[in-house]
C-alpha cells in the first residue's frame, strides 16, 4: 500500500506542471463560461492556440539548451526572428527566387548569426547576456534597415501552405476520422519510443522507473494526444505546423536524453569546472547551444511570416522573454544543468493558454504582462526555494 501512494506521489511529482497547466485551463474556462464569452475549448480556438504559440515552442527548445549550460539566454532571438523574416520577404515575394532555395538560405543566415554569437561567447569569454543584448539591437536594425521600415506581403500560397494548411487537406468529409486515426498513431510512435528507451536504459545499467510509474506516464500522455487529437478533429483537422513541432520535439528530445553532447550540456550546466576537467570541450558546446539557437530562430521565423503572411520591422518583438518565461515556467532551473524539452514545451502552451484566455476575457494587455510577470517570478521563486532545501539536507 505504501509502495503504491510513493509511486502515484512520483507520479503527481514527474506531471506537477501538467497538472498546474490542466487546472489553469480548467480555471479559465469557468470563467470565461461565467462572463458569457464563449469557450476556451471551442475546437476553433485549441487550433488558434497551437498555430499562435508554435513559435514559441520552438524559440523555447532551443532557448532550454543555452539555459541549460548554466542559467545563459539568448536575448536576440526576437530580432533574428524579424531579420530572418525580412530575408525571407525580399527573397520570395519581392525577388521571387524559388521557395525550397529561399527557405534554405534564411536557414543558413540564422545559423550564422547563432554561429556569431556563439564565436564571441565560448570562445573570447564575453557574457551572453551581453553578446546577445548587443544582437538584439543590432539584428533589429538590420532587419529595419532591409525592410525600409515598411512590410512586405503578400507570400505566395504555395509557401503559405507549408505552415499554415491542414491535414486532410481541403474540404474532407473525413477530417475527423483522418485527424483521430493520425492522433492514435502519434501515440504508437510515442509508445514505441518509451519502450525502446527504457529497454535501452535498463541494457546500459541506468535506474529507470517502475513499471507503474512508467505506465501511468504513457497513459497520461497518450489521453492528452487524443484529447487534444478530437479537438483537432473536429475543426479543421491537423495543422501542419503541428508536424513541425512535433519533428523539433522529438528530435531535441533525444538529442538532450540519449545522446553524449546532449549530456555535455547538463554536464556544463551542473559544474562547468568539473565537467571541464572531464575532457568536455566546454567552449565547444556554448558554441553549439548558440549556433543552435540561431538555427531554431530562423525555423520560428519562416513559420511567424507564414501565419502573419508579411515580413514585419516590429515581428518578434518581447518573443526572448516568452521563450525564457517558458523554459523557467517548464522547469529549467535558473542555476542551469536542470530541465527538459518537454517541460519546456508544456512552459509553452502555458503562456500561450495564458494569452489566450485573458485575451477571450478582455483583460487589458498591461495587466496581461503584469501577470505574466508574477508567473515568471512564482516559478523562479520556486526554483531557488528547491534548490536550497536540497542543499540544506
């Protein structure tokens, strides 16, 4: 019996921001109920708060793997989001080169300008706060200075539907069945993925969970993609971004779980020093969180113009502090060497339910940021009062 109530404590432990976001949205729904101003989980609406809040999901990736080295960020972000955009703008609809070509181009700009800070974090020792501060007002001209201060639009279909379509694609009579039976088979893969990890684990001789703890983990998940899947299903169907972030998700998730430089970067994060006089090649790694963090600002970038359908001189502006407030609000300590993709990505979707549901109940933006700010705080404040419980005993 005893063994039971710590495994479903473990259990309640490993899911706490889960929870929190389930009751946040539980909580907004009443209200918004109660004020007459519709629904929070209107179909309509849970297909607005993924294709609105995808960027943020993907700065917060790889904003995890600079926080993780130890308590680093990237203030650029926001601005190499709008230079991308301006790149892309000029090269496809004003120059109209291919789109594949274009796409590839603004890719390999933000992996440089990553790649660029980077040079100057890990390898001439300058702070990131300072290096990336710097590129945020630097991109941002740049980025103004190419648009002329003005927008670019209209982007042409064919770009727009790489992000901003459906799947099934049209009007299918079958959107539903098409979206539960694509919903079920994310739930296989992730199944299958879990299996093969623990089994994995455990061949290496690495503690894993118990079998409850491991089931109740995949049920919880697996309810949460259905659930999310019917919603989906019953408006448009998938949104493509959605495969997007799923792609990012997975991949950064192994790279952080299973891979050895994916462990250097928890490694620098918990002791830099130690971890250098390991043989870690610490300098290597900073520059890959930041070159990384270019790269996953350009991919936020094309997908931002896409849903926006126009280049912007203002686009990304206060987009670093939601990806930051995500990373922390998901777990990620302040400290570095703690915190996890997944969490990061629930840090997310909890800004983006914040947005969204002050937004359907008119609350004034200032107070927004307001809240926002207290959040990002509470959960900083809870970060530090667990560490040094954790230190005292």
């Amino acid at each position: 019996m005893s063994e039971n109530k710590s495994q479903i404590k473990k259990v309640l432990k490993d899911n706490t921001m889960l929870l929190v976001l389930v009751g946040v949205m539980l909580l907004f729904q009443v209200l918004i109920l109660l004020t007459d101003h519709g629904s929070l989980f209107a179909p309509a609406n849970i297909t607005n708060i993924i294709r609105q809040n995808s960027y943020v999901v993907i700065l917060a990736t790889g904003m995890l793997l600079c926080i993780l080295t130890g308590g680093n960020i990237d203030l650029s972000v926001g601005s190499v989001v709008a230079l991308v955009g301006a790149v892309a703008g000029v090269l496809i609809v004003n120059l109209g080169w291919p789109i594949w070509l274009s796409i590839i181009i603004c890719l390999l700009v933000g992996t440089l300008i990553g790649a660029f800070h980077g040079l100057f974090i890990a390898y001439i020792h300058i702070p990131p706060f300072i290096t990336t501060l710097a590129g945020m007002l630097l991109w941002r001209g740049v980025a103004t200075i190419i648009l002329d201060g003005r927008p670019i639009s209209p982007f042409p279909e064919k770009y727009l539907n790489l992000f901003e379509s459906f799947i099934p694609a049209g009007e299918d009579s079958n959107v539903f069945m098409v979206t539960m039976i694509l919903a079920a088979i994310c739930c296989l893969v992730y199944i299958l993925a879990e299996i093969y990890s623990r089994a994995n684990k455990k061949a290496r001789g690495y503690n894993v969970s118990t079998k409850g703890q491991f089931i109740s983990k995949l049920v919880i998940l697996c309810a949460v993609i259905l659930i999310i899947g019917q919603f989906l299903a019953r408006d448009r169907g998938l949104p493509v971004v959605l495969i997007l972030l799923f792609i990012v998700i997975a991949i950064y998730s192994y790279f952080t779980k299973n891979t050895v430089p994916g462990r250097y970067l928890y490694a620098i994060g918990g002791n830099e020093k130690a971890a250098k006089l390991s043989g870690v090649n610490t300098d290597n790694v900073m520059f890959f969180a930041y070159t990384n963090m270019g790269f996953l600002s350009a991919v936020a970038a094309l997908v931002c113009v896409a849903r926006l359908n126009s280049a912007q001189p203002t686009a990304g502006n206060s987009y670093e502090m939601d990806a930051i407030a995500s990373c922390f609000i998901g777990g990620a300590s302040a400290y570095g060497g703690t915190g996890t993709v997944t969490g990061a990505v629930i840090g997310a979707i909890f800004m983006g339910v914040l947005n969204n549901g002050m937004s359907i109940l008119g609350i004034d933006q200032n107070w927004q940021r307001a809240v926002k700010g207290l959040v990002l705080l509470a959960a900083v404040i809870f970060d530090v009062v667990s560490k040094k419980k954790k230190s005292s005993k």
